[in-house]
C-alpha cells in the first residue's frame, strides 16, 4: 500500500519540524516548505494526499496560495493553520477552498485526528466515481457526487467543498429533520472537534446561494432541533 503525502507548508520552524516529526511517526511521506512561494513550486511538482497550510506565509499568503491551489485542484484536501480565535475569520478561510482549519496552538492529537478525517472524506469522494449515476435531485435541486455540480433549475451553483458536502449530505436525508451534531457526524466526521455553531455558519453559506436567490426556499431551521430540507415551509 502507498504511504499517503503530506505537504506542510509553514514558516515557524519548530512548529514545521514538530508536525514533521508527528507525521512521520504516523506513517506519513512529509514535504515541507517554509514560505508560500516554495510552497507552491511543491504543490505543482509533486502529487499530494493533503496539504497542512499556515494562513500567515511570506512570499505568498497562505490565502493566495490557497486560491492557486484550488484555481488547479479542486479535491485536495486542505487544513489551515491560523492564530486567529475568531469562528468568523477562520470561515472567511473555509469559505475560499479549505477543508478544515486548526488554532495555533494545538494539540497534536487533535491535528492529527483532523487530518485522519480529511483523508477519509477525501477517499469517500473519490469512491463515487464508480457509480456514473450518483445524482442526487430534491425539487428543482440536483447534485452530482461525480462531477461535484450542483444545479438550481438550470443555474449552476457554485460552492466550496464543505459546501457541497453538507448539501450533499442534506439531500441523502431530505425531509427529515437533523440536528447539529448528526450534521457535524456526517460532514465533519467523528474526529472533528470544532465548534458546532460551525453547521450554523455554513447553513447560512448555503442559503444565500441556493435559496435566497429563488422563490421557493428548501432549507428549513426546526427551532430548538436543527435543520430539514423540505420543499414546504
């Protein structure tokens, strides 16, 4: 079996050498970069299971690198290390392509259970390509896990991979009512140890594009539960 690929691209030393070390020890192929610059020379020459990425980078910000890397890979999973405590500010970095974000400073136990769950979510994605017919379809919504399109009428939707995976888990359980932590489980993962008002921010994502502009809304908020998609109020 092929050793899974890590790309680390941070400009603390010791914080670079530390998840070297720890990734190494789980069994994983490292790469490290030290600015955004020569971060991107590696992303481009080499092939990558998942990028680890310091939203603070000299050269190039770990936010335009992240852009760049999504402009030519839209599947590889991406972590964002961030100092910043704000739940809004590390959104505003998901919202632009990332999977997942850590705060400095963290545990390693729970870096590491992130990037387990990115691996595995990635690997999932990946499987649907064997079924040419995995279209999942709600009213006028459709969704398909092969080319990861997402339809309204005949408008495409453009939206990040978090985006699309919580859509896409809403339409697996049209019409029944789910809470936060079913939701977290289900796009998250079980690893994920996040703040839950998290699935809050991203419902919200999702309504401005796929509700707010059409008449018919589909996500709906069940007051002290959670959230249903249905196509009635």
């Amino acid at each position: 079996m092929d050793q899974l690929k890590i790309l680390i691209i941070e400009d603390e030393e010791k914080i670079a050498r530390v998840l070297e070390l720890e990734l190494t020890y789980e069994g994983y192929v490292i790469g490290k970069a030290m600015d955004g610059l020569d971060g991107l020379r590696m992303f481009r020459e080499q092939e990558w299971n998942l990028i680890l990425l310091d939203i603070m980078l000299p050269g190039l910000s770990g936010i335009e690198l992240l852009r760049r890397i999504r402009s030519s890979n839209s599947s590889i999973p991406v972590i964002l290390l961030t100092a910043k405590d704000s739940v809004e500010d590390k959104v505003s970095g998901l919202d632009l392509g990332a999977n997942d974000y850590i705060t400095k400073p963290f545990q390693i136990e729970e870096l590491l259970a992130r990037v387990r769950t990115s691996l595995r979510l990635n690997k999932h994605h990946g499987n649907t390509a064997d079924n040419d017919q995995a279209l999942l379809q709600f009213s006028d919504l459709k969704l398909s896990e092969t080319t990861r399109e997402v339809f309204r009428g005949e408008d495409l939707i453009e939206l990040t991979p978090r985006e699309f995976d919580l859509l896409a888990y809403l339409l697996k359980n049209a019409r029944h009512v789910l809470n936060r932590e079913q939701i977290l489980n289900g796009v998250w993962g079980y690893d994920y140890y996040g703040d839950t008002n998290v699935v809050d921010v991203y419902i919200r994502y999702l309504r401005n594009k796929i509700d707010k502009p059409y008449d018919t809304s589909l996500i709906h908020t069940v007051r002290g539960v959670g959230y249903v998609l249905k196509d009635t109020p």
